[in-house]
C-alpha cells in the first residue's frame, strides 16, 4: 500500500465515523495537509471538542497504518458475496 493509498484510506475511515458525519465536519487527507471543514456550511459550524478528537483519532490511525506498513502487513478489502445467507 502506498502513501496515496494509506491517505484515502485513512480519509475514509474518518469521514464515516460517527463524530465526522453527526458533527458535520469533511475531513480531506494528503501526503501534505489533513483539513477540516463544515460537510454542509448552512448547517452551521463544528464543535471544538470534535476536531480534537478526529484528529487524534487521525493520529492513531496513521501511526497503525505506518506500523503495518513498515512490518510488511498487506491491507485488504474482503470481498462479500450478497447472494449468500449467512
């Protein structure tokens, strides 16, 4: 996995999280700057508290990423069959 991929992997992973998507905050990561802004700006701004915390979170996940990484782990999407019950 390379860094590009590492970024929008991890700009996924923040912007579903429930904070990012309740708190109305965007989050845009590249190999330069990770911003912050309102996901939808009529609806008014973002809390303090809820930066802080994705950004911790942000930080935490890029060091897990760059763990795996460096050790020689290999990050992939399983595949889910629909049509199969469970």
């Amino acid at each position: 996995m390379n860094d590009k991929q590492r970024y929008e992997l991890l700009q996924k992973f923040l912007n579903d999280s429930s904070i990012a998507k309740g708190g109305n905050i965007q989050v845009d990561i590249s190999y330069y700057n990770c911003s912050m802004t309102p996901r939808n700006p009529l609806e008014g701004g973002m809390k303090f508290e809820d930066i802080r915390y994705l950004d911790e979170l942000r930080t935490g996940g890029e060091a897990l990423l760059c763990y795996l990484a460096r050790e020689g782990y290999s990050i992939q999407k399983k595949k889910i069959d629909k049509k199969k019950k469970v």
